[in-house]
C-alpha cells in the first residue's frame, strides 16, 4: 500500500491532493486504520504537508481532508539515489547530467545503467571498435537497442558514446570471387564466420555454383553485408546470400541479425553434417537469444531443430571447424541446395 500511494503522489503535477483522492486508489476492502498510519508517516517524513484550514475527518485516527505535496522531498531522494550510485558506478559512467533531469528519465536509464555498469567492471573499456549491434548486444543484450531503442542518447548522457568505440564506417568486405559466374544473371554468395573456415573453402570456389565467398569476421559483417552488390559491381537483387557459422546463440543471433536486414539462408547442409559431429561444451559467457534461435530453427526438418535446441540449452554448441576441409569441400560442389 504504502509504495502505491508514494508512487501515485509522486507522479502527479498539481501541489494539493485531497484525501478522498488518495483513498479512492486503494482496494475497497483497505482498512482505515492501515490507511490512515501510513498517511501519518507520510506526514512525519514531510511527504504531505496538512492543509489545516480545510479541518479534519473526526475519526478514530483524524486525518486532514486536504494535503498539499512536498514536491522537494521527491527531489532530494532522487539526488541521495543518484549519489549513492555515482559513488559505486563504474568510474567511466557520469550520473551528474541525472541531477538536472526528471524521476521518470532516471527510472527509465537505470536498468541499461546497471547493465553497462556490470560490463565495464568485468570487461573494462573496449580497445578495438566493433559495430554498433554488437556492443549493443554486448552491454543490454540487445542488438537494437544502440541505434532504434534509445540506446545512443543513454550513452550520452552518461558520458560514454565516445569511449565504447563504435564503427559506423565499417571496412570493405574481404572476400574472394568467382571470375567465370560474375556475368552471370543471378548469383549465389557464401558468408562464412570465421577466418579459418573462410581459407579451407577459399580453394574449392571454382568448383562450386556460388559467384563468391565471403569471410564475415564475427560481428563485422552485420554493419558491411549491405556492401555485398556495391562492391562486386553486381545489379541490386541478383543475388541469394546463404550464411555458415558456429552453431551457438551467437552465430546464430549473428545470422538473425543479417536477415533481418536483408534475405539470409542459413546453409543448411553446413549444419546438419555439423549436427553430426559430436558437440563441443560451449562458450559460458554467451547471452542468449531465443527469438533468433526459434526463427533459425524453423529452416530445418523438425528433428534436426529439435537438437540445436536441446545442445543449446544444455550449453553445447558446434563450432563451424569442426567440419573438415574435405567435407566443407564436398558439400560445397553439391550445391544441389541453393
């Protein structure tokens, strides 16, 4: 009861509230002595200052039929509040921007605060620039949040947009090319995670169907894909992007990511040999991502959806090296499935 009323006194703008006002909010079965002590506190802390003049209701407990708010009392605990986190926050975080700004800004940045504050203390700041979904993903567990959730102008106020090295002008795409496909109408082209994969498939190219094959760099590539056409001098739309990674939430979240800017296939083929294999135990700092795990999964046959969930959830994964040079090979001249 007591967090109720000081939440609905709080928030409200006019300076005098009635008694009647306060009592309507409660449950009709709230007993008047249980109301009546926690206005009195209130009092005593100086939360509601009584409007003698407007008198009493009589009862056992009397209490004033009007109040007038002590909006001060609401802005000192806010500024204790701030102070006490500034005094525990990760030094890099400014909180003094907060004195100035409203309760409700405050309530609204605290959570992502407590998140980033709880990154810096185990990582400290970063040394080498990535893009902004994966530092957001990094600090809220949230890849949209920096740039379509309000993340950069919480940044801001906390002094740290500048210190978290965000890239937004990201490096070309590295990749290697098909000479005789490039003339070709439609075009298929391969991402792949990691370095080591990329230079194991690299030889077999011109044995494939696929106009190019493309290293993605972990993260890099969701802030570059984009650049795919541009870049090979390819017409807009004449391509299907297939993508391999580790199979783990953060490939996986990875791949989400890309397809949510433009069509992405996950390379089935790569991942059910990998399925195969015998899984590794997985990486214990990875976040979760269920949405990106349930949209993956809907590509492939009900059994095999079925044990990229149990693997995950019981902390396994398959690292995308666990197929080698030979089965990347003879998967890759298939390419029945594209």
């Amino acid at each position: 009861m007591k967090s109720l009323l000081l939440k609905h006194i709080q928030s409200k703008k006019i300076t005098q509230m009635p008694l009647t006002q306060l009592q309507n909010i409660l449950p009709g079965d709230t007993e008047y002595t249980t109301f009546a002590n926690v206005i009195k506190e209130f009092e005593t802390l100086g939360i509601l200052r009584p409007v003698k003049k407007h008198g009493t209701n009589n009862k056992s407990i009397p209490l004033y039929y009007t109040y007038r708010i002590n909006k001060a009392y609401f802005k000192d605990q806010l500024l204790e509040t701030i102070q006490s986190y500034r005094l525990k926050v990760h030094p890099s975080i400014q909180l003094q921007v907060y004195f100035s700004l409203d309760a409700k800004q405050w309530e609204k940045d605290l959570p992502y605060i407590k998140k980033i504050d709880q990154y810096l203390k185990k990582n400290g700041l970063p040394l080498l620039e990535v893009s902004a979904p994966e530092r957001s993903y990094a600090l809220v567990e949230d890849e949209k949040w920096i740039d379509f959730k309000g993340g950069k102008s919480v940044l801001q106020r906390i002094g740290l947009w500048d210190k978290l090295k965000i890239a937004y002008n990201t490096d070309p795409l590295m990749l290697a090319i098909h000479p005789k496909h490039i003339q070709k109408e439609q075009h298929a082209h391969l991402i792949v995670e990691n370095k080591a994969t990329f230079y194991e498939m690299l030889e077999g190219l011109e044995k494939t169907a696929f106009t190019s094959l493309v290293y993605g760099s972990g993260w890099k590539i969701v802030s570059n894909a984009h650049r795919l056409e541009q870049q090979m001098g390819l017409k807009k739309g004449t391509g299907t992007v297939y993508y391999f990674g580790d199979l783990d939430h953060e490939g996986i979240t990875i791949w989400h990511i890309l397809n949510e800017k433009q069509p992405v296939i996950p390379a089935i083929p790569f991942y059910q040999e990998l399925l195969k294999k015998e899984a590794t135990q997985g990486k214990s700092n990875q976040k979760i991502h269920s949405e990106a795990v349930n949209h993956f999964i809907k590509y492939f046959p009900k059994e095999d959806a079925v044990k990229i969930k149990t693997v995950l959830a019981s902390k396994y994964y398959y690292p995308q090296e666990g197929l080698t040079k030979e089965e990347l090979a003879l998967l890759w001249r298939q390419g029945q499935w594209i």
